[in-house]
C-alpha cells in the first residue's frame, strides 16, 4: 500500500514498519507517481533523490545504519524476559484461545507471522469476517485479557482486511508485517521480511512455508488460521 508514511520523524522508531530500503522508498510513492511513472524503479529513484516523497529522504547507508541502531536496542529489550499473555491460563475447553495460546511465543520472537482469519456477529448482531495479523495485535494491543476470557477477539476495520456482510463495509491495511495484495482473483498477503505471498483461497495452495489450519470451534462461526514459518537471515 502506498503514501502511507509521510517521510517526517526519522529520528525514533518510524523506520521499524519498514523491511527493507525498498519498502521505506516504496511508502513515499504515491498511486499518482505511478500512474503517471508507470515503473516501480523509476519512483524509488526520485524518492531517493529527493524528488518524490517528503524530499528529505534518507540514503541507503543512513537507512540501513538506524536500522542497525534500532535491532541492537531491541536485542537489548529483548534480553529482558517477559511473561507471555497466556501463561497460566487453563484453555482446555476454548481450541481457539489454546491456538493461540501455543503460537505466542513464536510469533512474538519472529519466528512465526501468522494471520487469523475469523467470521462472527458482531454485539449489534451483524455478520463480520476478516484477516487479523497476529503479531501486529500482539504488538499493539494487551492480550490477557482475550485469553482470560475478559474481551473477545474480533476483525476490526484497521485489521489486514474487514468486511460486514450487512453494510458491505470493506477496508485493506497493509501492517509492518504483511502486504495487502488485492486484486480481482481476491486477497494475497506478502510477507515482509522474506517476500513470500500467502494464498487464503481455500482452493489454492498457501504457499511456501505457509500451512492453512481450520479449526472446529463453538466459540466462533468459522475460524481458520494462516502460518507462515518465517527464515531469517543471519
């Protein structure tokens, strides 16, 4: 998704949404720039040179050096050990919790992205389904609560995709970890941090180092979720 990031505040955490220099050139192209550029290469290089974008962009090695300076920061958060959201939870009777309750850990540690796909009511009683970026959620949001059994979770309209089968209310967000793909053959979901598109269509292969998992649950009309194991560079 382009034109979301507006190039200004590069001194804190801005740049973590981005996976590589191509992706943070990427979001100062807008739908306009290409429209009329019609080549992909072509806008990130005016972006580069200043031409496109918020016309202070960073170069490669700038880029690449505070995003070094942001993994080692978060090497050291990270050695602070933290207590996953369902520790301690008896989930036994509640497969969709126990699910996620078993993917915390590796998706919080990166070693796993995975996409819940759910279809529900809604407290107004209306049908609603969507794709959820679980560790996006993780990240942003403060999960115990959903694993005592104090919220439940729902598509929302910031989610990767939403739709209310009343209201025809659709919306696409693309996250730090996925790329939403939309087209007229339906949803893909680009990985990232290695590239690779996860298939949703239950007819179709997922894809590489992706697996579809349908759960039978009473807690939900239909729940299926995506994994992806993702391979990171050493």
């Amino acid at each position: 998704m382009r034109g979301e990031y507006d190039g200004g505040g590069l001194g804190g955490d801005s740049l973590e949404q981005f996976a590589s220099y191509e992706d943070y050139l990427d979001a100062q192209v807008s739908e306009t720039d290409m429209y009329y550029l019609e080549d992909e290469e072509l806008a990130r290089q005016l972006v580069e040179l200043g031409y496109r974008g918020s016309g202070d962009t960073l170069k490669r090695d700038e880029f690449e050096a505070r995003k070094r300076a942001l993994r080692e920061r978060g090497t050291q958060k990270a050695n602070v050990p933290k207590q996953l959201a369902s520790a301690n939870k008896d989930l036994s009777a509640q497969p969709f919790l126990l699910a996620l309750a078993n993917r915390e850990a590796l998706v919080r540690n990166g070693k796993l992205t995975s996409i819940i796909f759910l279809r529900d009511k809604n407290a107004k009683g209306q049908e609603v389904s969507g794709y959820i970026d679980y560790a996006h959620r993780l990240k942003t949001e403060n999960f115990e609560p959903y694993f005592k059994g104090q919220k439940r979770l729902m598509p929302k309209p910031t989610d990767l995709s939403y739709y209310n089968w009343e209201t025809q209310t659709s919306t696409h967000n693309s996250t730090p970890n996925f790329q939403v793909i939309a087209d007229s053959d339906g949803l893909l979901f680009k990985n990232k941090r290695d590239r690779k598109v996860i298939n949703v269509d239950p007819k179709q292969n997922p894809g590489d180092n992706s697996s579809r998992n349908e759960l039978k649950t009473p807690e939900y009309l239909q729940v299926v979720i995506f994994d992806h194991l993702t391979r990171r560079k050493n």
